[in-house]
C-alpha cells in the first residue's frame, strides 16, 4: 500500500525527481570524498601508533635536535627503547617526491614495527656504512635490485666537497598500513653523521617505545618541560596526535571540511523542503480523492515521509557507490602512494545515511503534516 503510494508520487513528476535526486547526490559524493580523503590531513587514517612517543623540534618540523636529547630520555622511567633518525633531503620538491633517505639507529626496525625487512637485509644494513634498505614502492619505481647504486642529491655537503650520496642497495622494506611510507631509503644514522660536514652530532626525529601509552604520556610531559627553556626545545606525543598537529599547523581541516559539507547540505534542506511542499500542493485534490476513497490521515502521512526518505536515500546510496568507485581512481593517479590508505569506513556510511534521513524527515515533516490534516472538503475545493 504505502509503496504504491510512494511510487505514485515519484513518477508523477519525473524530471523534477530525477533532478532532486541527483542535487543530493552531488553533495554525498562531496560528502563522502572529503571525509574519506581528510584524514591525510588529520592524521586519522590507519596506521598512525599512539604507542610509539615522537619527540621533534618544538617550532621548526625541519629543525634539528642535539643527540644529547638522547642520553636523557634513555634515563627516564618507563622507557624501553630509543631510535633515532635524521633526513637526507634535497631542496628541490621534485627529488622530495621520489622519496627521502631516513638516516637511522641500528635499532629502527626493533622499534619502529611499521616497518618490515627480512634478517639478512637488516643484517647487512648494520655491518655495511653506505647500505640502504629501499621501500618497495620506491624500488618499483626506480627499478631498483639488490646490489644497486642508489645516488641521491641532497643539501647536506657531502665530506667529498659535493653534495651527493650513494648507497649500496642490500633489500627492500615494506609498509603495513600505509603503502606511502615505502617510499623511502634506510640508511645508516652514524655513517652518515660522519660523512657529513655540517650539523654533526643533530637529529631530525627521536622515537621513544614507552612500556605502555598511559606512561607515555607521562614520559612526553617530562621531555618537553626538560627542553622547555632550551634552545631545542621539544614537541613531544603519541605518533597520531603529532600528525594531527602538524596538520593543524598547515590549516584546521577538519573545520574547512564540515562547513564546506555544512553549507552544502543547508542549500539541499532547502530545495528538498521547497519541492516537497511543491509537490503536495500539486497533489491536494489527489490526497482528497484518495481520503475519499478510504484510506487513512496516518496513512497518507506515512507515504509523505516514506517518499521523501526514498528520495534521500537513493542520493546517499549513489553518492557513497560513486566514492568509492573514485577512491581506486585516486590511487592509481597518486602512482601507489595512497594505496590501502583512504578508504570509506563504516563510520562515514552510516554517517551519510543518518544525514540522509534527517534531511527527509526535516523536508518532509511540514508538508507531510498539511497533507495529515487537509480535509477532503477543502481538497476537492482546492481542486
């Protein structure tokens, strides 16, 4: 009964619901994309640890660190472990997007476990000075193979007089989140310390392996009220909640994001809400004629709200199919980078379906209500 009603109403005007239909489709495609893409932002986005404790440069995310940073948090209460890194960056973004040489502590893999090598790589990563261990989406791209020169220009002067590097290629890492992280080289922290002429003795990043995320609260509280008045100072917390600072930094996402969507779905509340009442003011003698012929106020009222959730519901389904049919293609432009790492979660789904019932219910309720208390004299008058 109430889906011949609902399909009545549907088709009677064909154009004007397929055009409905696809305004709101425009904003859940909208919706969906920008919420699952703004957790690269966010630092929301699986893989991120809130075990592990970063410790950075408190204003300069490029900046550096004295090693001495190190000897001190290896004496505070709760730590199992210390690594270390610094970066061989170049100053063109062009050789930055190829990827960047993490010059490391031999204990990176013990400690940074988002990372997986096999024995013998990570053994000859530690008895050669100039090895590196390529992630597998570099290699790929470079075409690299085990026993391959990897060059690389970087704005580190080289003990040489140039500012190139070689690395002898010894294997391959992988990533198990996030497919982006493997584009990168290990190399080794104290050879390259050496091989450098300036800002020896620094660190770009310390990774601290707490006994447990509570204590390594604790712990971060410590080194950053230790630095605090130092000329290195420090940023200290869990890897995903520095993420979302250093993100926030750049521009509150999040913030941008919602009122985007905000501003969106107010626009659609409202053309949904005008051609709803459109629609049942065009069917007044219709509703009286159907009152006539025996069917109930709650009925009629019911089929309103059903039409109207049909509607919005169509929109959300489509507009969530078509994200994820974007997100591959996303992915395969971003040339692997965010393989396995955006997808829709069912957080999001839910969430566009919970949106998509208030909008019908909020279009829905005033129209839907006229049409409960029209009486069937003032229909067919109207008529």
């Amino acid at each position: 009964m109430y889906w011949t009603l609902v399909k009545i109403g549907l088709i009677r005007k064909r154009l004007r619901t397929f055009l409905t239909i696809m305004s709101m489709f425009i904003a859940f495609v909208l919706y969906g994309s920008l919420n699952t893409l703004s957790g690269l932002f966010t630092g929301s986005i699986e893989g991120l640890s809130a075990d592990n404790i970063i410790v950075m440069p408190r204003y300069n995310m490029l900046g550096k660190l004295p090693y001495s940073h190190v000897n001190y948090i290896e004496t505070l209460e709760g730590v199992e472990e210390v690594m270390y890194m610094d970066f061989l960056i170049s100053d063109s973004i062009e050789s930055m997007m190829e990827g960047v040489a993490y010059a490391v502590s031999p204990n990176f893999f013990d400690v940074y476990d988002r990372f997986e090598a096999t024995e013998q790589a990570i053994l000859a990563l530690k008895s050669n000075p100039n090895a590196t261990i390529v992630g597998q989406l570099m290699a790929d791209q470079k075409g690299l193979k085990i026993g391959d020169r990897l060059n690389t220009e970087s704005s580190s002067l080289n003990i040489d007089g140039t500012y190139n590097w070689s690395f002898e290629v010894v294997g391959f890492y992988t990533a198990k989140q996030i497919k982006g992280d493997e584009l990168g080289a290990i190399i080794n922290w104290p050879a390259f310390d050496e091989a450098r002429m300036s800002e020896k003795g620094t660190l770009g990043t310390i990774m601290v392996k707490a006994t447990s995320p509570e204590v390594g609260e604790k712990i971060s509280k410590q080194i950053d009220e230790q630095f605090m008045n130092s000329s290195y100072a420090t940023r200290s917390g869990p890897e995903s909640m520095i993420a979302v600072e250093m993100a926030g930094e750049i521009a509150d996402v999040e913030l941008i994001v919602n009122s985007i969507l905000l501003s969106v779905f107010f626009t659609i509340l409202l053309v949904s809400s005008n051609t709803l009442a459109q629609s049942i003011r065009e069917r007044t003698s219709d509703i009286g004629v159907l009152k006539c012929l025996g069917y109930k106020d709650n009925i009629i009222f019911i089929s309103v709200i059903l039409e109207a959730v049909t509607i919005c519901f169509s929109a959300v389904l489509m507009g969530l199919l078509v994200t994820a049919l974007i997100i591959p293609a996303i992915e395969i432009m971003s040339g692997g980078i965010l393989e396995d790492t955006v997808s829709i979660s069912l957080e999001i789904v839910l969430g566009g379906f919970l949106i998509g019932l208030l909008i019908a219910l909020m279009s829905a309720v005033v129209p839907a209500y006229q049409a409960l208390r029209l009486r069937v004299v003032d229909a067919l008058r109207e008529g």
